[in-house]
C-alpha cells in the first residue's frame, strides 16, 4: 500500500518554501515537486483536527483553502495515476516510471519511456535486418529465435517473482535471483543458464552503446555467463576408417550421409560449410573456402581418404560430393550408420549439472553422435597426431589456445600417453 504525503523543502525557513509530494511504496520512495510553497509556520507537519500535512488559517494568510485544494487535487491524482499504473502492467512502478507518469499529468512533459523490455524487443526487430557486427552479414534466423526466448524468460521471470524488469533494476541481486529462476524454477543446464546471460549482457551492451542503460553492473565479473564443459564424443581414427568401410551400397541414402561426415571429419568444416563446398572452392589438391560463420577464408588440404570420396562421385555431382540432406536428418541417418559399429555401442557416460544438481546419464556412443561430432573429431585426432595446436586453430577458427584445448576431447590418460611417445622418440633419435 503506497503512503502519499506533503512535506517542506525547509521547515526552518523564515519565508515561503517548495511542498513537495512524497511518495512510499514497496521499499521505494518519490520525492514530486509540487507548483506550490508556504511559510512553515503557515502549515501543520502533524495530524490535529482534520488538518494533516496542510495549511492552516491565519489572518495573514488569505489563500488557505485555494491552497489545500490545490494539494487535494495533486493527492488524488497521483493516487489514480499509481493505481492506474498497477493494473495496465500488474506490477508496481520504478521511480522513474512513477516519476514520469507524474510530470506528464502535472506538467505536460512526456519522458523517454523506453524501458528494457521494449527495448529488447526493439533490438529483436531490428536485428532481421541489421549485419553482425562481427561477420558483417545478416544475422542468423536462429540467433534471433534464441534472443526471443531470452526475451520470453525475462517476462516469466518478471511476472511469477514480481520483480521489476527494468535497466535500474539490473543489478547483482537481480542477477542471483535470476540464475536461480533458470537454474531452479526451469530445471535449466548450466550452458543454457549461461547462454541467456549471454544474450542478457549483448543487450544491456547494446543499450550502454545508444546511451539509454547508464547502470554498468553487468559489466561486473561476478555478473558472469555460466559455462560448463561439454562432455561429448569424438571419434578416433581407427573408428572412421571402420566407418568407411562399412558397406552400404544396399542404402545409398546412408551411403551419401557417411561419405559427406567422413569430409567433415577430414576438413575440419563445420556442418555449414562441408555441406556447401562448391566445385570452384576445390582447387587442385587444396579446398579453399570462406566459412559461413566467421566469413574466414580457410586452406585445407585433401585427405586421401576425402579424395577417395571425391573419386567416387566425380561424374555425378559438380563438386564430386553427396549432396547434403538438413542437418536435422542428416544427425538422425548418422546415427543409423554410427549403430552399425560395434565400439559406438558401448556405454558413454555423460556429466552435467541441470537445476543445481550433478546429473550422470549413460547412452550409447552412437546415440551422441551429429554432425558436429566431424569437427571435434578432425581436431582431437590432429592435436593426438602432434600436429601444432596454432595449425589446427587456423582451420577451426579457435581465437585462443584455452579455447581450442577445452574444445578438443583428450582425456588425462591420453595426454600422458601422447607425453611417453614424446619421450620414446626422443630418446630414440639420440640413440641413433
């Protein structure tokens, strides 16, 4: 319940002073000037006889009842304007939200109203046709469904706590409660948790840049985007070439599928660009291609075994590849083919933390695998093989080394193994 009362500016003056409208509500409070003043000892600060918080008679003081009409008025109105307010957006106002609605009714002043919510949904519409800063071409279609999911939560969120969603309100306890909401209420992944935060600090960002957010407490380290490493799979090289080998001529769908994973698993391209190489990107024993994602132009060479591909659909395709399926059936045939493999049917333990607890499941390997399996495989298989970890980023595109060794799959055990063979060949050119 909101308390509305009048106070002095300077109940010591000797002369007239500004009366102020002060408003409480839900732990917050508006101080509203009003067009009126009085002498202190003109006015009454305490209840007594009726009169509270407004003038009193005096012989000096003709303009008494004009006065606390016009106080009347202004308590009355900005009664209805807070009641109003309530129950267009059930929830209580912000103080600027308050405070502007207040100066437009008494002083004919519209203020920027924009507030997080509008203008996130503003940055949503604008994104169909505004570049990516970073690629310089559209934004994707499912980046833009991603932000309006964020956009949907941050609602959800607003309105199951009623908690204002506003750029004040963006702070540390905000933040804390919000992960709580995803993490809990949600029964979200840490990643996913994370991904929101994500997209919750590219708008305060956006905002910052257009001079409408002016709070920096997403900048905060402890306003922080959750991030859990991912256990997936990858598949070793003994494994594709067992893939490649299998016989699949009685489903040349399948066929078409293994074939244009095995491309992958060999270039190193993600599921938008294997799928899109073009007759013109092949260029003698090397593919030269710009990737979709990050508009870098790579240099791969052809693996005898992507030549072998090449070989066998060179009078059927201009590019001498299977043709592409959607990504979706392509992940769905995969692991039709990857079932057929004997070591793809063994357990796979797989760890992450959803709603705040440690969860364990067990799949079989052959269930994990998609298209992007191929990258993660074409890299980890690399970095085993000794190739230098700066060559194998130029063609994934990893930024930094932290980046691209918490991307590859090695395990402990595999490190120190890939240590001793280190050690042996060594010492063995010594011997010689």
């Amino acid at each position: 319940m909101a308390k509305f009362n009048f106070n002095l500016r300077n109940t010591n003056s000797e002369n007239a002073t500004p009366i102020n409208l002060v408003i409480r509500w839900n732990n917050k409070k508006l101080v509203f000037p009003t067009k009126d003043s009085v002498v202190p000892k003109n006015w009454q600060p305490e209840r007594a006889k009726g009169n509270y918080q407004r003038a009193i008679h005096t012989r000096k003081f003709p303009e008494l009842n004009e006065l606390n009409a016009r106080l009347d008025d202004v308590e009355s109105r900005a009664k209805t304007i807070y009641r109003r307010f309530i129950n267009d957006n059930n929830r209580q106002p912000s103080t600027t939200e308050l405070k502007n609605a207040l100066k437009e009714e008494f002083e004919g002043v519209i203020k920027d109203k924009t507030n997080l919510i509008d203008f996130i949904e503003k940055f949503i519409n604008e994104s169909e046709k505004r570049l990516n800063d970073t690629t310089g071409k559209p934004i994707k279609p499912v980046t833009i469904r991603d932000y309006k999911r964020s956009l949907t939560l941050l609602k959800e969120f607003s309105s199951t706590t009623n908690k204002l969603i506003d750029f004040e309100n963006i702070d540390l306890d905000f933040y804390n409660d919000y992960v709580e909401f995803l993490s809990h209420k949600k029964e979200f992944s840490n990643n996913t948790v994370g991904k929101h935060i994500k997209h919750l600090k590219t708008f305060l960002s956006y905002a910052s840049e257009k001079g409408i957010n002016t709070t920096n407490v997403f900048k905060s380290k402890r306003f922080k985007v959750i991030r859990e490493k991912s256990d997936n799979i990858y598949l070793t090289e003994a494994e594709l070439e067992e893939m490649y080998e299998l016989d699949l001529s009685k489903s040349p769908k399948l066929e078409k599928v293994r074939d244009l994973f095995i491309v992958g698993c060999w270039t190193g391209l993600r599921f938008s660009d294997f799928s899109n190489i073009k007759a013109e990107n092949i260029k003698g024993d090397m593919i030269e291609i710009e990737t979709i994602k990050t508009n870098n132009v790579v240099n791969i060479p052809i693996h005898p075994t992507v030549r072998g591909i090449m070989n066998k659909y060179k009078d059927d395709y201009d590019n001498s590849l299977p043709p592409a399926l959607s990504n979706q059936k392509m992940n769905a045939y995969l692991k039709e083919v990857a079932q057929l493999l004997p070591s793809l049917n063994e357990s796979f333990s797989k760890n992450y933390t959803k709603a705040g607890m440690n969860i364990t499941t067990k799949r079989n390997r052959y269930e994990l695998i998609t298209t992007h399996t191929a990258r993660r495989s074409f890299a980890t298989n690399l970095y085993k093989d000794g190739v230098p970890s700066y060559t194998i980023m130029q063609i994934t595109g990893h930024k930094t080394e932290k980046a691209f060794l918490s991307y590859i799959k090695v395990t402990p055990d595999e490190h120190a193994k890939l240590l001793q063979l280190h050690w042996a060949s060594k010492h063995k050119l010594k011997a010689i």
